[in-house]
C-alpha cells in the first residue's frame, strides 16, 4: 500500500513535460502522492496543490523556500533549475511520445477543448492541413522543447538543433516513454525507494477508432523528421533510458 508524502528531503526533481506526451497522468496522480504541496512547484500551470508561477518567479523565490521545494513541473525550458540557488542537486526527468501519436493527439486536443487558442481555427481543419500548416507544434515539437527553441534559442541548423536536444535530453536522470508510462513510473520509485502508487490516464484525447490514412502519416512523418530520430535514438536504449 502506497504512503503519500514520503519522499527524502533530498530528492530534487524537474519534470520536463513536452506537450502531449503523457505528463498530466504524472503531475496530476503520480507526484502527489509522494511530494507534500509544499514542496511542489507548476510552472505557469494553474494544477491543485501546487505552488504556481513563473520562471522568473520561480528563479527569485527567496533560497529558504527553494530549499523547501522538491518537485518543479511544466511546459518550461530545459535547465530551469540550473540558476536556483536555494539546494541541489536537481534531476532531470521527461517523457517522449512515438512522433506520429503525438502529433495526433495534439491535433484532437486542440479540436476538443474550447480553451486552446486554436481551437475554433481547426474545427475546419483535417490532421493533413493542421500538419502541413504547421499549426501548434505539429513540426518536431518534442526536438524543438527540449533545445529550447520555442523558448527563444537558436541554431545553425536543424541537425545542429536536434544535437542541442539529445544533449540536454542526455542530461536527463531517467526518459520514459508514453507508451510504457509504467515502467517509467516504477523505474522512478525504485531509484528513489517509492512504493509504487496507482496512477491514472489523462492524455485520451485521441478517438481509440480514429484511422490514420497513409498520405497523412506520411505528411507527418515528413514534418517530424528529427523528432523521429530524437525518439529512436533514445528508445534505442531501452525504456526506460537511465541517462545519468
């Protein structure tokens, strides 16, 4: 039986959550129930019993209150905790998504949630046209987070991109994989001597009949080109991936 809040005063943990890969299952039942509210942290994610704000209002909160923190979770760049001052050592974690699945379910997220700013624009747009518009991050979203391009980097190249992203994702203490969230989830809890709670699904958002048709997956697979060899470099390693 599982024992919520037990976790070591010494555990520091970053959650890097790249879009649509499975991350609300672990922010929303996983981490709860083994970090008290105190000592948790959503960046710019409103998510219950969680301290929530900024990066740059997580980097100024005084070092007594980051000794305190445990856990930092968020769509945020890549070694946001490098800068806190308060305690460290923090660890990296994040998730990967097969690249076709994902940019499929970001397709029907935003189609079924009347909040996303995209919504009503892609009520009249196919997967095809949402991918070859380059809509949301349909074009190698996962590469594009973990370099940190959506947050302002910049590269030579593309392939010089997708190098930044292996190297921070190589950072990383452990990379699970959507599909075997599980072991990701059991992997964690083994390192840092966690019973293993039960966690939930929250990343449904594709229908379970939704048929991909070949000229569609073909067009995603174009658009995702390092996202692929992102997440076939990695699992190549077995998941989950220890990389630290």
């Amino acid at each position: 039986m599982w024992q919520p809040w037990g976790t070591k005063h010494d555990v520091r943990l970053v959650f890097v959550h790249l879009p649509r890969t499975g991350g609300t299952s672990l922010t929303r039942d996983f981490f709860p129930k083994v970090f008290r509210p105190d000592q948790r942290f959503s960046v710019d994610n409103p998510l219950p019993g969680y301290q929530v704000g900024s990066v740059p209002q997580l980097q100024g909160l005084p070092p007594r209150v980051q000794k305190r923190l445990g856990l930092i979770v968020g769509h945020m760049p890549f070694g946001v905790a490098d800068a806190l001052t308060g305690a460290g050592p923090w660890h990296y974690v994040t998730l990967l998504r097969d690249p076709v699945e994902r940019v499929v379910s970001e397709y029907h997220q935003v189609r079924t949630e009347p909040s996303h700013p995209a919504h009503v624009l892609v009520q009249n747009l196919s997967l095809i046209d949402y991918v070859r518009g380059n809509f949301g991050h349909a074009h190698n979203g996962m590469t594009r987070y973990l370099a940190n391009e959506v947050y302002g980097a910049t590269f030579s190249s593309s392939s010089a991109m997708l190098r930044h992203a292996l190297a921070n994702a190589r950072r990383c203490l452990l990379i699970g994989f959507t599909q075997r969230l599980s072991e990701f989830v059991w992997a964690l809890c083994a390192y840092f001597h966690w019973a293993v709670p039960p966690i939930g699904n929250h990343n449904s958002a594709r229908p379970t009949n939704d048929y991909l048709d070949p000229a569609t997956e073909a067009s995603i697979r174009a658009c995702n080109a390092l996202d692929i060899e992102l997440y076939e470099t990695l699992r190549a390693a077995q998941a989950p991936v220890w990389a630290a």
